[in-house]
C-alpha cells in the first residue's frame, strides 16, 4: 500500500517540476492545434464521430535521485461494435506544451467489428514530456458503440517493472458544419 502511495506522489510531483529538454524526433514542426480541421465529419459516409482525448506519460521519476524511469506508450482503439465498422480518420500526437509532433495514421484506418489498432511512442522518445498526449477522431456510417480508446504505459526497466493505464475522454462530438460561435449573422 505504501508503495502505491509513493508512486501517485511521484506522479503528482512530476506535474510541479518543469520536464527536461529533450531532442525531437517529431516528423512534424510543433504547431498549434488547429481544431476547425478536427471538429468536422470528412468521410461522406460518415453521420457520427467523436474527438477524444488520450493522455499518455513518457517518464515517471524513480521514488529516489532526479533521473527519469522511462516508460513505452501504447495507443489503443478498440472497435466494441459487433457489426459496425469505424474509420480513424485522426491520430495525433501532441507534446507537454500541446504542440503537435506527430501524425499517426497518414490515410484514414478502417477498424471491422471487435478489431483493435494500437500506435506506439517507445521509452526511448522523450519528445512528448511527462504530460504528452493523443487526439483521437474516429468516424462511423451509422450509430454504433463508442470504441473504447485507452492506453498503457509500461516499462521493465532493470529489475523493477511499471505499468498503468489511462482511458479517453471525449472532447468533442462531431458533425458536418463547423462549430458555431453562438452569434447570428
């Protein structure tokens, strides 16, 4: 039980301390989120779909000493439908800062019923930071279940092993017209 303790504190701590500069290994310039793009079904089959929200941790501090226990992360997407397809028409990897670093899937991903699509950020890329995450838009033809988006973290380092997950959250719904500012003009 202490152990548990000492780990969520370490974690806690984590967010008060800035994260170490690290060298990128993006693919894309850090930028900011352009969410218009993200907000609008593109598929014309499409009548649903969902932006979720996925954070991911790169590193935890041991419980002793300033070194960072580097840690894998595995995206995963799981199409719970069992009839439907989905389509990931999204995934995007952002920093601690929220700059974008990466784009997961270069054409949309088609998921068949009860089929799983995992992406994968190894221990070794510290780019993210301790408070990196994922964007996720998925789209489907008709109303189907929503997937279950989560991801593991996970390390084997030494003689100790670390692992833990974190689950989606959905940010936004999706529809075909851009979001609306509330005015009329």
């Amino acid at each position: 039980m202490m152990q548990k303790i000492a780990f969520v504190a370490a974690l806690v701590l984590v967010g008060c301390k800035p994260p170490p500069p690290a060298a990128s290994t993006s693919t894309l310039s850090p930028q900011p989120v352009d969410l218009t793009a993200l907000t609008r079904l593109t598929r014309p089959e499409s009548t649903t779909g969902e932006l979720v929200y996925v954070p991911i941790y790169s590193s935890t501090p041991p419980q002793v000493g300033n070194s960072r226990f580097p840690l894998t992360a595995i995206l995963s997407v799981h199409n719970v439908a069992l009839e439907g397809r989905l389509a990931l028409t999204a995934v995007t990897y952002f920093d601690t800062a929220g700059r974008r670093l990466k784009e997961m899937v270069e054409a949309d991903t088609v998921l068949g019923p009860l089929e799983t699509k995992q992406f994968v950020i190894p221990a070794r890329d510290q780019s993210g930071g301790t408070g990196a995450n994922f964007v996720v838009k998925w789209e489907a033809e008709a109303e189907t279940p929503r997937p279950v988006i989560e991801a593991l973290m996970i390390s084997t380092t030494s003689a100790q092993g670390v692992s833990f997950t974190t689950q989606g959250t959905v940010i936004q719904k999706l529809s075909r017209e851009a979001p609306s500012d509330g005015r009329d003009d």
